[in-house]
C-alpha cells in the first residue's frame, strides 16, 4: 500500500503493516519518507488517540501544511480500543492517495 501526492510516494508498506483507524490509513514510522514530512506547529489532542503531531507535507509540486499526522505517545486505552500500538504511525490527508 502506499500514499501518493503530487506523484511523490509518502509511504510504502505492506497492507498486514497499515493500519486503519476512523477511517484514516496510518503506516508504520519506518514506511514513511522522512524527507517528505517536517514537524509543524500545530496543536491538537485527539480526546482518545491523545497528542498529535502534525507534519508539513513536501512535494517537488508544493508544500502541504499538516497533510499528515501522528500520534507519537498515545495513552495505552488507545492501543488497546485500536488492538495494536500505533505510535508514530503517520495518517495522510484526504489530497493523499492511499491505495
């Protein structure tokens, strides 16, 4: 599976590594291209998933302020309500193909 914008593939991974969650594909910290994401500065807490961590999406087509997202330290009734521990697994934005 992987997350494409502007042509640029954000992520790469195997559909067994990606999870879902409300809707939201969420790939493994390793899968994504760190090249590709800096950190932004915009706050949000999720009232389950807890702290994100938003991320400056960077193609050679343009920048997409917080395209993308993480939970880096999620609360363990997090881990438990999704079954598998997603820390730093990073979402992409509806203008991200995920396929």
């Amino acid at each position: 599976m992987q997350a494409v914008l502007d042509g640029t593939v954000l992520a790469d991974a195997s559909d067994t590594e990606v999870l879902t969650i409300e809707g939201n594909w969420y790939f493994p910290p390793d899968a994504v291209t760190a090249q590709a994401l800096s950190r932004s500065e915009t706050p949000y807490t999720c009232p389950w998933k807890g702290v994100a961590q938003y991320y400056t999406v960077q193609t050679a087509e343009g920048s997409y302020p917080d395209a993308a997202w993480a939970y880096p330290d999620p609360p363990a009734s997090a881990v438990g309500r999704v079954g598998r521990d997603f820390s730093g697994y990073v979402a992409f934005d509806r203008k991200v193909t995920v396929g």
